[in-house]
C-alpha cells in the first residue's frame, strides 16, 4: 500500500496529485508532442483532464498508486507528472510511469531528478527489489531517456497494452533491480542532485 508524499531535491518537488491542479496540469500537457506515443490525449480538454486526475485520486487515496505533480522550484510552475502504481507486495516490485514532462522542461535537469527521486524511495524506503519503466515500442525518446537514468532492457511486450480505442501497442520494457540501485545512483548524482528529502503527507 502506498502512502501520500512529497519528494524533493534542491530543483524540483513531487506533489501528491489534487484537483487543485487541474488548470496547470492542463497547460503543461496541452501539446500534442507530449502525447503522440500514449494511449489518448490526456490534456485533449479539461473534462478528460478532470476524469483522468479524478481516477489517479481515487486510486491514490486507495493505496493503490502515487501520482504526483513535477513542480520546478526556480520558477514554481507544474511541468508534468509522474506516478508509482502497480505495486507488487508479495514479489517487492512496481511500476514506474505515467509520466510526461513539459517541452521546454524536456532535456533539462526535471527528468533526470524526478527519477532519482521515484528511484530512491522504492528502493530505500520501500525496499523493492524490481522497478520495472515500460514505454511504447516505437517511443525512442523515451527509450533513450530511461537507458540514460539506468534501466536495463529486457525486451519487447507484444501486443501488451490495449488502448481506449481498442488497438494494442507493442511495450518496450525496462527495469532497475536492487543490486543495481547503488551505480544507478551514483551515475544520477552525477546530474547534479544534491539533496533528497521526503515529507509524508496527510491523506
């Protein structure tokens, strides 16, 4: 079961997802670019945007998931969104995902310290041993981001995924396990994190 919490480094905070945010998380997401490999458009106008955050709460305030908001710090603006969801007690796993970052916070510092961020609590606060990071097959951005940060390939998912629409897109998925956690790390330091602090928050 996953609890409410903010995650900080000195550059970015990870906020638990609230409705509250529905006007910024609109903005960050309203170009079609952030959506072109993912199943629809989540940001297509307020009453998907609405729907769609109205379920990450609910499964949220269920233990089920952690979705959350990527703040900037120097300029205090929403730039996309994250989560951690299908959490896995008995094999120690979960998914990380769901994520998508503003164009012009894309290729900057927000990626790389959202990840260590999601990383470091998975792997040292809930003692996982598997991450696992999927995306579609054919998402070579994403691909590359997430060999960047340190994820392992394992292969390609066929048919694995089914989209509103009905059509099934083909995963590439990735993953991080606990005896790798300490170079990932280390290889993340390197971009600059510096701190890392976690605050629990009331649900």
């Amino acid at each position: 079961m996953f609890s409410q919490i903010t995650l900080e480094t000195q550059l970015i905070k990870l906020v638990p997802m609230t409705m509250d945010h529905l006007d910024a998380y609109c903005k960050a997401g309203n170009y079609p670019e952030v959506w072109r490999w993912m199943p629809m458009n989540r940001c297509a106008n307020e009453t998907v945007a609405r729907d769609w955050l109205n379920d990450a709460i609910t499964e949220m305030r269920a233990g089920r998931q952690l979705a959350l908001m990527i703040i900037d710090k120097q300029t205090n603006e929403l730039v996309g969104s994250t989560r951690l969801f299908r959490l896995n007690e008995k094999d120690r796993c979960l998914e990380l995902g769901y994520t998508f970052i503003t164009p012009k916070f894309q290729r900057m510092h927000v990626n790389s310290h959202a990840k260590f961020l999601l990383l470091q609590y998975a792997f040292e606060v809930l003692k996982l041993t598997r991450v696992e990071i999927c995306t579609n097959e054919f998402n070579q951005q994403s691909r590359t981001a997430i060999k960047r940060i340190g994820g392992q390939f394992e292969g390609v998912l066929r048919k694995h995924r089914k989209s509103p629409n009905g059509e099934y897109r083909n995963t590439a998925m990735f993953s991080i396990i606990d005896d790798e956690w300490s170079a990932v790390k280390a290889k993340l330091l390197t971009t600059g994190v510096t701190q890392a602090e976690f605050y629990h928050v009331s649900s």
